[in-house]
C-alpha cells in the first residue's frame, strides 16, 4: 500500500503529493503522519491511498508515526478544493483544517463501590465526597481501594471554555418566524437568507433550525463574525442545547480548544458555535450552517490561503447535503443576489419598519429628535419599532460634536457612539515647513495615541515619541488634524457627568477585556458606550435610547467599490442598537455628506431600495456579483523592481484570459518595509481565470529571478 502524503510546509516551491510506502500499520485518508523529507522530518497528512507509484520500489522510504488524531475525509476534500480555490497550497490549506495541537488531560476518578467495611471519621468523610477526582487524598484512596471500598480509574477531564449562558426562555414565534423556519425545513440541501430587522428574532429562528437539525441526528455548525463581539448569540445556544455546544475561536487556550475540537470529533459535542475557522469543525453528518451577520468583512481571512468562510460554507453544505442559513439586517448585494430571501420585516414585538423617508425627512427638515419620536408615534409605529433617524449637516463645523448630538447625549441615560477611528488625531503636521510625520516603514502617516504618549503606525506597529518640535525647521507650531475615539472620549469626559465605556482595538487587546467592558455598560444605571465598528456589532442592551454616528463618511472615502455598502451598513448596524427596549429610541448621524445614497437609505432604513441601487451601480461598472474579482499582489524588501518585474510576468502569462478584464500591474503603498505591486482580474469566467492565476503564480513562485519576492493571491477581496 502507498500513501500519498503533503508535507504541512509553507512554500510555494514545494509541489506534493509525495508517495511513502505503508509498511503495516492501519492508515486511512486525513490520517497525520511523521514523514522523512530529504535531510529532515516533517508533519503531514495522507490525501491519498494506492496500490502503485511512479517511485521505483527501492526509492521508496516508509512512513513515520501515525497521529491517533485524523482528519475526517471531507475536511482533507475541503482543503484540496481551498487550496484551488485560493490559488494557495495544499499544506497551507490542510493546515487550516488539522486538529490543535494538544492531548487529552486525564485524572484519577474515584467512586464508592458499594460495599461496607470499618471506617474512622476522616475515612467516612471521604467516602462522602465521592464520586469525584483525586487531589492530594489519594495515598487514602488506595488504601480504600485495597479494601475494595473505593474504585479509582483514569478520566478524560474536559478543559471547558468559560460562557455566560443566558436564562433560556420558551418564545413564541411571530407569523413571520414561523413561515421562515418552515421554508428552511422544506428545503433538505437548500440555502436562504434571512434578511430581518435589527431585533427581528433571526437568532430564535437560527435555535429552531439548529434544534431541528439535532432530532434528525444531524449536527450544526454557527459562525458568528468574532466571539467577544457577539455575545448574547453564543450565550443563547449555549442556554438552548448546553454541552452538546462546542466553543472554538483563538482565544481559548491550547487544551481548551483541543477539548472542544476533540469532543466535536468523537460526536460528544453536535453544535460548534464560533467565527471564521469554526467552518472547520470536525461536525459528524453536518445538517445545517448558520452564518450570523453574513455582511460581515471579518468573515474574510487576512493570511494565505485568503478564504471567505461565508463561500467556504457555501461549498461545506453543498458538499455535504446541509442546509444554509445566512442572517443579516444589512445583506451584502452578492447574498441577496445569489440566495432566495425569508423576511422578517418587524423588529419582535413591534411594528413594521419606518416607511420610506419618514426618518431621516425629520432631520432634513431641521425637526428634533423629539419630533421625529412624535411622528413615529403618529404614523403608528411603537416603542420597539425602527428608531428615527436625524442627519446632522457637519459642513463647516469645527468641532467633533454637533450641539444637538451634545445636547442628546447630556438627557440620554444610556446611549452609544461610533466613531471608526481610534487614536487622538489622525496625524500630526508642522504648520510651518508642512512636514508630516510619517511611518519609516510604510507610506502612510502616524497616528497620535495620547494615552501611549506616542505616535503609532497602525499597519506594522511602529511606534515613535511625540514631537515637541519639528525635527525639520525647529518649529513648535506642530497641529494636530483629526479625532479619533481617545480624543472624543475625552470629550466627552468633560462635557458628561457620566461613565464612558470606550471599546477599540486599543482597549480590547487583553484577554477578556471586551466582555469585562461589555458587562460594565449593561450593568451601570447609566453610561455610554464609545467606539470604533466594534461597538455596532450585534449587541442587545434593551435601555440604550440613543445611538450616534460620528463623521458617517469616512468610510465613503476609501477607494473601494465597497465604500457605499459598508456606509450603509455601518450606520444601519448602530441604528439597530438603539431602542430595543419599552423606551423606544433615535438616532443621530453627524456627516459631512448628508445627501449621499448610503446614508440617506440608512437614515430611511431603506435596506431594499440600497440593495436594488447598488446591484444596478455594480452592474454597470462590472463588480461582483456580475463579476469576480482575482487581486495578485508582489512585494519585495526595499527595492521595488524585482515585485514589479514579477508582477509583469504573472499579467503576461494572464494576457488571453477570455471574458477577463486585466488592471495592473499597479504599484500600492509601501507596506513593513516591503516595496508592492498589485493585478487585478475581473471576470466572468470564475474557474479558468482562477486555475490560469495558480499557474502563473506557481511558475513565478518557481522562477530563482523572483527569489526574493513574496505572492500573494486574494480570490473575492474585500
């Protein structure tokens, strides 16, 4: 028997599979092996069996140790299919889908066998105890167990994750719950979207299908974007299903998350709850997928292979027979083009969405959020219903607060602000020469952190102290630009008699500092809650009355086909925070461009007049999902012309490409002191154009004029 085995090494160079001779032992497809390659021995895993090989017999060496921890076979099919996918490596792929390192922890479990015999107190008393594991009693035990009054065996002991579990509570279904769930039913293998309100119920409907999936003996897995961020959704199938619930995330320590995966593995665990690798769970007869919050970005993978776990499900539940199940408030246009749509159109409990305009027309107006509340009530709407929305006008203003947003925030008992930029200032210039501080290692400016007294590079870490004078002229007139989240916190400081709860990367870097933070803001009788997009993540706190955003066109200024969806959802997330609870709720958006699309449909919460805009918008420019996009990008330390000679050859080897627009080569903005290239294919022939990109950057990849050059692949950026 040969076994076909892939090295678990990272270089392009290296092109598996390679054939070892299986000398007795029992080995199956995905089992994890110890092989000798050349001079050394490395991991790898078996993605094949055979009876021949093109390796004459004497060539061939036998394997290694075999792992009593697999793969199961179609998670090794997954992985080959990522690794074409992305234009990556099996051995970057199968890295992806491999159990943790660890072992299983064992103890010494005693129990009371039943039978009777003299005791003194302290024996008695032990006996009581049991059953339970041995500590520092055990020379005790054995002489009880000598006795025969006492058993004591080795015990798998689970490393169990710490949760919070939420009250499960009996909900009823609303109408349009329940024809949800049974158009999830009636379609055995099929996909949906569940495009529903903020605080519509898709996590009730996310429960009843899981627990549907559980009496037909099959398993689940629920992606959520990040852990720590979504809360009340791990919680609630933590309640519902207790520890038939798998946590895995990156947070966990080693053997946690050894534990979690292995008892997915054996079967002990049906449900596996967590963000983007949680795709990979080891999930037995998977029935049903659910991608929470499928809008969003951190669904996308930021390393080689650059996989979408959102596509990545989509091929786990056709290649398994599962259903899918994608949830969100704000669709990407893709989802919404691609999958038939279940509605939940009121939030649960109340009314219908606002109708077009009645929102955000309060705020062009000049009507105050007072108002605004007045005419929800008058249309019919109540206190649970979508919040209205006032657009503040911030031409011309000089200052991070609009005297209304002031003013709001000062009667609000509870409320919560976005601002997507951390830091105090933006960046810092000499308003004498003009120098601007930048990075020594990327092009882009240096961010000023007060709190670090220090200027920081938010791309490669570096970090410099803050001027007194320009190191250029001398000067002293050094001007800070731009607010970030640290200089609006104090601000707010100052103008509140109140607790503010700041939640950036900043803040949240420790372990636990993000639920600690969270827990904080809900349990304080009043307070306010700051942040970047981590704060409009799907959060549930019933007494908050007001949300607002700050500068809601940042994100517009990017070059990004994007931009406009992100707007829009960034505003219509935070809204959503905003009067969940019997005291209703509204919302201020502070822009310097209150006349753009995104913003005025988020004002309106105009989710389907958004979606058919920018669907006609993509269509006309040719972005997904009319066609795909393929981003190839080289970089080399220093100098930039071996990126660029090798980008030059990967587009040339892409030049017949049919149906296949080519932008590029490109040069991008120097990154960790590497100098950047970039190719963009768009296109409508998806397989070709990813099978023909794999090629050239593999014989790229191959080629020693390019030694010095890394590659990389990003199938469907974002």
């Amino acid at each position: 028997m040969i076994a076909r085995v892939e090295p678990l090494t990272t270089t392009r160079r290296l092109a598996g599979p390679f054939d070892y001779r299986v000398d007795g032992a029992e080995v199956e497809v995905g089992a994890l092996v110890r092989v000798p390659f050349g001079h050394q021995k490395l991991d790898g895993v078996v993605v094949g069996l055979t009876d021949t090989s093109e390796v004459p017999d004497e060539k061939l060496v036998g394997l290694g140790d075999v792992r009593a921890d697999s793969i199961p076979r179609d998670l090794v099919d997954l992985a080959l299919w990522m690794a074409e996918e992305y234009c990556s490596t099996p051995a970057r792929a199968l890295a992806l889908v491999s159990p943790p390192p660890g072992k299983a922890r064992t103890l010494l479990w005693a129990a009371p066998t039943g039978a009777e015999g003299r005791l003194n107190d302290n024996q008695r008393a032990l006996l009581e105890r049991l059953p339970g594991p041995a500590g520092n009693d055990l020379p005790a035990l054995r002489r009880l167990e000598k006795r025969g009054l006492v058993t004591i065996e080795p015990r798998v002991a689970r490393r169990a994750p710490q949760l919070n579990p939420a009250p499960d509570r009996a909900v009823q279904l609303t109408a349009a719950q329940a024809d949800a769930l049974a158009a999830i039913e009636a379609a055995p293998g099929g996909a949906h979207l569940l495009h529903g309100v903020t605080g519509s119920g898709k996590t009730e409907v996310y429960l009843r299908a899981a627990a549907a999936a559980l009496e037909r003996g099959e398993g689940v897995i629920a992606l959520v974007p990040e852990i720590a961020l979504t809360p009340q959704t791990v919680a609630r199938f933590a309640a519902r299903f207790g520890d038939t619930v798998a946590l895995l995330h990156s947070a966990l320590s080693d053997g946690e998350r050894y534990d979690e995966w292995r008892r997915l593995r054996t079967g002990e665990a049906r449900i596996a709850v967590g963000p983007r690798s949680a795709v990979f769970a080891p999930v037995e007869r998977l029935g049903l997928i659910v991608v929470d919050e499928e809008h969003d970005p951190s669904y996308k993978q930021e390393s080689d292979p650059r996989y979408d776990a959102r596509h990545v499900a989509a091929y786990r539940a056709y290649q398994t027979g599962a259903r899918l199940l994608a949830g969100s408030a704000t669709p990407r246009p893709e989802t919404v083009y691609a999958l038939p749509r279940l509605r939940l159109p009121t939030r649960v409990g109340g009314e219908p969405a606002a109708p077009r305009g009645e929102g955000a027309a309060a705020g062009a107006r000049g009507e105050s959020g007072a108002a605004g509340s007045a005419r929800a009530a008058a249309r019919g709407g109540d206190a649970r219903g979508l919040p209205p929305v006032r657009v503040l006008d911030m031409r011309g203003a000089h200052h991070a607060l609009h005297p209304d947003t002031r003013r709001a925030l000062t009667s609000a008992r509870k409320s919560i602000v976005l601002l997507n930029r951390r830091g105090w200032s933006n960046f810092l210039n000499c308003t004498s020469c003009g120098k601007a501080w930048e990075c020594p290692n990327c092009d882009v400016a240096l961010v000023l952190h007060r709190a670090d007294r220090a200027l920081e590079c938010h791309h490669c870490g570096h970090k410099e102290p803050i001027p007194g004078r320009c190191d250029r002229c001398g000067s002293l007139a050094i001007a800070r630009h731009g607010a970030g989240t640290e200089r609006v916190e104090q601000e707010l400081k100052q103008a509140l008699d109140i607790p503010i709860f700041r939640l950036d990367a900043d803040t949240a870097a420790l372990k636990d500092a993000v639920p600690t933070l969270l827990r904080g803001f809900h349990e304080a009788p009043r307070g306010l809650l700051l942040g970047t997009q981590m704060v409009a993540k799907g959060h549930d706190f019933p007494d908050v009355t007001l949300g607002v955003v700050l500068d809601a066109d940042s994100t517009l200024r990017f070059p990004d086909f994007r931009a406009e969806e992100r707007t829009f959802a960034l505003i219509a997330q935070l809204a959503g925070r905003a009067g969940r609870g019997p005291k209703g709720g509204r919302v201020l958006v502070q822009t310097s461009v209150p006349d753009a699309p995104a913003i005025v449909a988020a004002a309106h919460h105009d989710s389907d007049g958004f979606l058919t805009q920018e669907l006609e918008r993509r269509k006309a420019f040719g972005y997904p999902p009319f066609k795909d996009l393929i981003r190839i990008v080289t970089s080399a330390p220093h100098d930039p012309a071996p990126a660029h000679a090798a980008s030059t050859a990967i587009a040339r080897a892409l030049t017949d490409l049919p149906e296949t627009e080519r932008l590029g080569p490109a040069p991008l903005f120097r990154l960790r002191n590497r100098e950047r290239f970039q190719l963009v294919l768009k296109t409508t022939q998806r397989a070709q154009a990813i099978h023909a990109t794999k090629a050239a950057v593999d014989a790229a990849a191959r080629d020693k004029a390019f030694r010095a050059v890394n590659f990389s692949v990003d199938v469907d950026p974002v």
